[in-house]
C-alpha cells in the first residue's frame, strides 16, 4: 500500500472552484481503496496569501509543499492585488515555488478530444486524436541569461541584450528526462533547435546525440530545426509524440500545439524538478495553464477539465498511477462525447453545464471505470 502525500494550493479566483472538484475526486479514489491512497493539505498562496499573512506563499506552506509528493496548483493573482507591493504579488508565491524546487521541466500536453475538434483553428482530420507533448526547458537559456539590459549607446541609440546560455548539465536531464517520457508514450523524441545558426542549438544537438546514444538508444530521435517544428506542427500535427526543447522554442512551441485543442479551459500542465537520488522521485508541480479568471470567478462557470487533467498528470508522472490516470482521461472525452459544456467551450445543440456538474459527470465517470 503507498499513500501518496499531496499538498493543494488552490490559489484564488476559479483556482478555489477548480480545485474542489480535485478533492471530490480524492475522495473518490481514496474510497475505492487498492493500493495507493492519498494524504492531503491545503494551504495559502497567490493573493489569498497575502490578504491573510502579507506574503504570496508562507514558510509553512513552503515546507508543506516539500514534505509533499505533489503540489496540484490551481492559479493566481485578480486586480484586488494589482497594487500589493511587487515582491508580494500573487504570482511571486508560483514563482518561488518553481525557483526553490528547481523545476527545471514543464510538460505542456496538447490533447484534442475527438469531440472538441471543431473548436481548433486546424481542419478536424489533421487535430482528431492528437496527443502530443511538449517538454519545455524551463529554468535556463535566453529568459535568464546575463547580460540582460537596455543600455543606452555614445550616439543616443538604445541597444537591447539577451543572452541564450545553457550548460551540458541542464541540456543532459531535460533530454534524459524526454527518453523516460517518449518510453512512456509512442517511443518517439524530437528535440527542436536552431544548430545551424545558434551557438548554444550546436550545444543542444550534439548533448541531445550523446545523452540519447548512452542513456536510451532504444528511443527514436529525431533532431529538428525550431522552425521547421513550428511549420510541421501546423502542417501534420500527428506525426509527433514529445518534442523536447529549450525555454524560448518551447513557450512559443507549447502555445502553437495548445491551440490546436480548442480553450484554456482544457490545458493542463506539469513542472518536474530533478529526481532525488534516494527515492528517485522528482519535485513536481501540476497546474492549469489558465489564470484566475477573475471576469468569471465565484460563478461556478469555470471549466474544472484543465485542472482535473493536470491532477491526472500528478497520478501519471508522481504517483505512478498510470491505470487511473487513463480513466480520468477516458472520463473526461466521454463527457465530451456525450455533449456536457461548460461555457468556454459551448457548441449549440449541446448541454451547458457549470464547475461542478461537469466535475460531477467526470468523477462520475471515473467511479465507474474503476468499480
Ligand atoms: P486567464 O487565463 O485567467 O483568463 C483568460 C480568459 O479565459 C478569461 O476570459 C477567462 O474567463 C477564460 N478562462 C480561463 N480559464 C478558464 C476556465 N477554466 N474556464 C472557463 N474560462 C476560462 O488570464 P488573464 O485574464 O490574462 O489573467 C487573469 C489573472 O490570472 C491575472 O491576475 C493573471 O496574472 C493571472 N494568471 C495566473 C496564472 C497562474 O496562476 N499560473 C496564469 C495566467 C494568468
């Protein structure tokens, strides 16, 4: 028996509305019994924080969140804090959660349900059934690269500087870390980079040969330039499974694929850290890639999908709960299938529902799978 300790951080706006629907569906699989249970907390973070203790994350929270398995994230931040001082805004607590858990990896999954392909910008045969991932490096490269600064130059002109840094070391585990995924999925790798006219692409293609060569020869790898990624991502999406790249090719990269599938209301997304060498369990972090919505809070309209698939995630990647994971995904395309809308992805002719009736029907679902 492993019980699987996690710590909830529902944040505020919709993260709080979201985030119920998760403990239901706790609740439901800790009552199913079986091998693996689940301890949880809930605590603090974001403007709910500071409103009650001035910070946007507590050192208790901080040291729940590292005695957890898992952190199931809802999200942050409303124009209530839009003055609080800037070391305390609400997105500093997300922030520091990355930071001091060195989550070096984000996982951003783009899934299009057969029943929501009319919602993509793409034709329906090109996005039904896709399934891919997006392996983003998440703590290095051109977004904290020194220099980085606007210096104004002896004749007036201002001169903007960047700097695209990255190290063996952090190229080697994110590749390494991309072989465990493709293993886990369709066996396919591609890692996307610009080598032909990037100093630190070079770098990234030639760890990404040795690392793969020495670590998972097994895994197809196929080496691709950013922007032919970008152009073969729109043009046949299908024909990848997880493309592992660098912090700048891969937040364009991962917002490209995730529309493809519709609304923010249905992306989930994970934040891995380095696996501690005794258990081999890594820090992880799972959230919705939406934001509070603080123009639909405390309405119960709030599409939970996003957040109840980053929770599957947490079951695939934390909890090796692989068999509930693929329920709650199954749960989730068969309500879809079967017509249930939250607003954001509403079609005529189909039945609108709100937060928690789609919880409900998901979990619903989930329940009977499992029995
Ligand atoms: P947002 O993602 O909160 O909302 C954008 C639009 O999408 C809104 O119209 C919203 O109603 C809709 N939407 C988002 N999630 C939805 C869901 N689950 N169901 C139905 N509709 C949904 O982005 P924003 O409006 O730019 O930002 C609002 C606040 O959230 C800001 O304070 C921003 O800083 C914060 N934010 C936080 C995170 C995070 O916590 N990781 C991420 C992005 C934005």
């Amino acid at each position: 028996m492993t019980t699987h300790k996690l710590l909830l951080l529902p944040g505020d706006g919709i993260g709080v509305e979201i985030m119920r629907e998760v403990e239901r569906l706790i609740g439901v699989l800790n009552a199913k019994g079986g091998e693996n249970s689940f301890e949880y907390d809930s605590d603090l973070v974001g403007g709910a924080a500071y409103d009650a203790h001035k910070v946007s994350i507590t050192e208790e929270a901080m040291k729940k969140a590292a005695d957890a398995d898992a952190i199931i994230f809802g999200a942050v931040g409303g124009p209530k804090w839009d003055d609080v001082p800037y070391e305390h805004r609400p997105e500093a607590g997300l922030l520091r959660l990355r930071k001091d858990f060195d989550l070096f990896a984000n996982l951003r999954p783009a899934i299009c349900y057969p029943a929501l392909a009319e919602a993509s910008s793409l034709k329906r045969e090109l996005v039904e059934g896709l399934d891919i991932l997006i392996l983003r490096e998440l703590t290095g490269g051109t977004y904290f690269g020194e220099p980085k600064e606007v210096v104004t130059l002896e004749n007036g002109e201002k001169r903007g500087v960047d700097t695209t840094v990255y190290t063996t070391s952090e190229i080697e585990r994110v590749i390494k870390l991309g072989c465990d995924l493709a293993k886990k999925r369709s066996n396919k790798l591609h890692m996307a980079a610009k080598w032909n006219v990037m100093k630190t692409g070079v770098l990234w293609r030639d760890v990404t040969v040795a690392t793969h060569k020495a670590y998972a020869p097994d895994v197809q790898l196929e080496n691709i330039l950013a922007d032919n990624c970008a152009m073969q991502l729109i043009r046949n999406p299908k024909q990848f499974d997880v493309i592992v790249t660098d912090n700048l090719f891969g937040d364009v990269l991962s917002d490209e694929a995730a529309m493809m599938t519709g609304s923010l209301g249905m992306l989930p997304s994970a934040s891995l850290g380095a696996a501690d060498p005794k258990t081999g369990r890594a820090k992880a972090l799972y959230e919705p890639v939406h934001g509070s919505a603080p123009d639909i809070a405390g309405q119960g309209l709030a599409n939970p999908i996003a957040m109840i698939a980053s929770f599957a995630m947490a079951l695939r990647y934390s909890c090796d709960m692989a068999a509930e994971a693929d329920a709650i995904e199954a749960a989730i395309a068969k309500v879809l299938a079967d017509g249930l809308r939250t607003a954001d992805i509403m079609q005529n002719g189909l039945t609108k529902v709100g937060t928690e009736e789609m919880g409900k029907a998901i979990i619903k679902e989930v329940e009977a799978a499992l029995s």
